[in-house]
C-alpha cells in the first residue's frame, strides 16, 4: 500500500485511502477500530487511479480525487453524507 491520503470524517471519525500496484490499480479505505489502533483491513473501493486525495467539504460532502491517466486527469468521488 502506497499513496495515503487522509480526513475526518463529518462524525469525527478518520478515514485514510490508499492505492495498490502500478498505475491505475484499485484504492482502498482504512478506518480506525479505537482511537486509532488498529486500523480496519483495507476494503476495495470502485475507484482506480493514483494519489487518492480525500477532503471534507464545508457542506459535509466527502469528495476523494484520484488521478487516472497520463497526463494524469483527476476523478472526483463524492458521498453526500461525508461518511
């Protein structure tokens, strides 16, 4: 794992994403168990790319970019409730 990217979340929780592998291979997400040890395993996400950025919105959206392409493009994944 590589490339970690990290935020609190709109219910105080922290979320890190991360990329496995060569150029556009699967993102995943870790979340913290208790006060940040341990981390959960790191479940797949949908999206694929490089250097996933995740950011808390104002409005409480939760927004990750992941780069994907050369030059590279950026995507935007987006949950509403910033979960």
């Amino acid at each position: 794992m590589g490339e970690p990217g990290m935020t609190e979340l709109a219910n105080g929780d922290l979320l890190m994403v991360l990329r496995n592998g060569e150029w556009g291979e699967p993102v995943f997400q870790t979340r913290p168990n208790d006060a940040g040890r341990p981390w959960s395993n790191p479940k797949k996400l949908p999206a694929t790319g490089v250097w996933p950025t995740p950011c808390l919105m104002s409005n409480g959206m939760l927004v990750l970019a992941v780069g994907r392409g050369r030059p590279p493009n950026y995507y935007l994944w987006c949950s509403p409730d910033g979960s």
